[in-house]
C-alpha cells in the first residue's frame, strides 16, 4: 500500500496526527472536487446532459456491494445509520410477543431504535453492560424461540471490539432469526462479508472509515429479509410502472419495486453522494484487507508503547477481536485527550477512555508524534 501517494489526499495529515476516524474522518481532496463540480453545474440548464451524474446511485449500490460481498439489489442509499436502522426496525414484520435482543453496551442509534418497537408490543431485551461488548456466549445464551432480530454492532464504538458475525450469524440462522448490524465503525477499515456472516440487515453511515461527507449512508436487506419485509415509508420514486423521465406520473398504483430500492424515499442528498462515490472508489482500490493490516500494524506498535505507560488499555487484543480502534485508560484521561490534542494529535474521549482510531493515510511518524505526546504528558522525556 502506498501510504505517501495516498497521503497526497489528505492535506491535513501533514498538519495533524489525526486518530479520531471513528468519529468522522478527513475526506479525500478527489471526494470535495467531486462535491465542488457538482455544486457547480447542478443548476444549469443542461444539467441531465451531464453523463458521470446518469449513473451516480447505480454506481453507488455496487461499491456498497462490493464491499459488502452483496448484490446491488441489496442496497438502498439513504443520509445516516439511524435512518436506515430505523426503516429496517419498522419495516420488519413484528408483532405482539415477538422479541428482539440488543447486544452489550450498544451506541444509542443502536438502541433507541429497537427499542421504540416495544410500543407495538415488541419485547426488547438489552444486555446488561458487562464487559462492554457482546460475544458469541452471551447471543447463544439469550436466544430463544421467540427471538426474532438479534442488533449488535459489528465493532463496539468506544472499545474497538470486533463482534464474530460469523458466528453470532449461526446462530441466529439456526435459531430463525435475523441478524442485524450497525456497521459503521467496521466498514472501510475491517473486511465485511454479509454472505458468509449470515446477515439480515446492516446499517451504516459514510462519514467515519468510509471517508464520506455527513448525510451518506446505506441500508443492506438481503434478498431472503426482503421477501418478507414491507416498507414503512412510501415515496414516489421506487414503485413498478413508474415513469422514468416523469412525463406521466399520476395514477401509477403503490406496489413497491421488487429490491431494496423500495427503501429509498424519495430525492436523495446528490451534493453528498458524488462525494460519497470518490470516496468509496478510493477505499476500494487500496483494497480493506489492505486498510485492514495497515491500520493494524499501526496500533501494533502503539500497543508495544502503552505496555510501558501507566494505562489500561480497555480494547480486546485477541485474535478476530481488533478493529481500527484502540482505547485505554489512566488517571484523568480528560486530561490526557486535551493534552494530546494540545500538541496536533487528534484523538477522542469515550466512556472515560482515550480513542485512538487511524485509518489508511496514517503513517508510522504520525504513531511515533502520538508516543512523544504521551511520554510528555506522563513526565517522560523522549
């Protein structure tokens, strides 16, 4: 992987050391030309003649698929993760009894959408924090029969921890239910196969590892889901005998199209998706397997400097359980963010933990400027 043409992107990485992806990340320079031409000439008069716009949400569907190991028919593009999340939860055919079970110490979107289903009778069952993030024991150990969604994040936001879809996928295929992700603190920097997870419905927005602008995201139902789900928002756009170019739009009967399509409401965000598609040609041609063991091998050295600082480190190290987040403690970890954001590395405070969260553009200098700060801020020179 060539970190120095690929750092030519990101301008700002030569200013800061920027660890804070997993909040939002730089975007490229080729996704904000992107966004700045398209602003340019959306108002024109001739601006359907424009061809690189004709094929943008096609275009869009299959990056997310290929990332996914998914079939383009399986996306809908929408603005977050919450929305998406939202639509699949409302979506699915539930009724009174049925039960959903939310993983350990889940970020809110994941949360709050499930539960809003215990209005309609739903039983919503949250684990208990406990170690902070969700193994494939405690999903084996609550299932039951009556069991119908299983939601976990496939990395946990503040400890990094890589769920084993894999398996938790098993087990809710045997189990008849279905698997569904929040998978934006993964995507882009973690390899993702939905086939082989077994997934349902997964979730994500653009603006963290997928180097996207706010207002991206994406809903994935597979094939199986779909066939019996129904969507809870009708738009204008996606039902069958709909007239393409619009010349006659009145009378067309509400009957869905048959992919997930159906889950897109009606005009979407245009200004950030030709961003969204730079940014995601970019990922896809360094490759994540590649993103992946770069990312990895930073923290691996950040690590072996931790071991020696007063610290906890709070991220899992087992084999399968990393991601590109890395978090530990000390003290007054307020303090220790403030101090390294003092000295231009960028980095976040997370249930009383420092975030540290690189992504393919850093390089080792940029983990070696993070080591000093934090042999500074502990009073040891070097």
């Amino acid at each position: 992987m060539d970190v120095r043409t690929i750092r030519a992107q990101f301008p700002d990485a030569e200013k800061y050391a920027y660890f804070d992806n997993a909040s939002r990340s730089i975007l490229p320079v080729s996704c904000i030309e992107a966004m700045g031409r398209f602003a340019s000439i959306w108002h024109r008069a001739g601006f359907e003649q424009f061809p690189e716009y004709q094929q943008l949400l096609p275009d869009l569907r299959s990056q997310i698929a290929s990332l996914l190991h998914s079939s383009p028919e399986e996306i809908a593009l929408s603005w977050n993760t919450s929305v998406p999340l939202n639509t699949a939860a409302q979506s699915f055919p539930l009724e009174p009894g049925d039960r959903v079970l939310v993983g350990r110490s889940e970020f809110p979107a994941n949360v709050y959408v499930w539960e809003n289903l215990a209005r309609k009778g739903v039983e919503v069952t949250i684990l208990p924090p406990g170690k902070g993030y969700t193994t494939v024991e405690d999903i084996r150990s609550a299932l039951d029969a009556r069991t119908k969604i299983v939601a976990v994040s496939f990395v946990s936001f503040h400890n990094g921890y890589r769920a084993d879809l894999e398996e938790i996928g098993k087990l809710c295929k045997d189990a008849g239910a279905v698997l569904a992700v929040d998978a934006i603190q993964g995507l882009g920097v973690v390899e993702t196969d939905v086939r082989a997870c077994n997934v349902g419905i997964l979730a994500s927005g653009g603006q963290k590892w997928l180097l996207s602008p706010c207002g991206t995201g994406f809903l994935f139902c597979s094939s199986e889901v779909m066939r019996n789900v129904w969507p809870c928002f009708a738009g204008w756009l996606n039902v069958k005998g709909a007239d393409p170019r619009h010349r006659s739009i009145l009378g067309t009967p509400f009957d869905p199209v048959d992919d997930a399509r159906r889950f897109e409401v009606g005009t979407l965000a245009f200004h950030d998706l030709v961003g969204f598609r730079e940014s995601l040609k970019l990922i896809l041609s360094v490759g994540v397997k590649e993103i992946q063991k770069h990312v990895l091998g930073l923290l691996d050295v950040l690590v072996e400097e931790l071991r020696s600082l007063p610290v906890t480190i709070q991220s899992p190290l087992g084999a399968g359980e990393r991601s590109g987040i890395l978090s530990f403690a000390c003290e007054d970890s307020t303090a220790l963010k403030e101090s390294l954001v003092a000295e231009r590395v960028i980095v976040a405070e997370r249930e009383g933990a420092v975030r540290v969260s690189p992504h393919l553009y850093n390089n080792l200098e940029d983990i070696e400027k993070l080591c000093r700060a934090l042999k500074k801020f502990f009073g040891r020179a070097g």
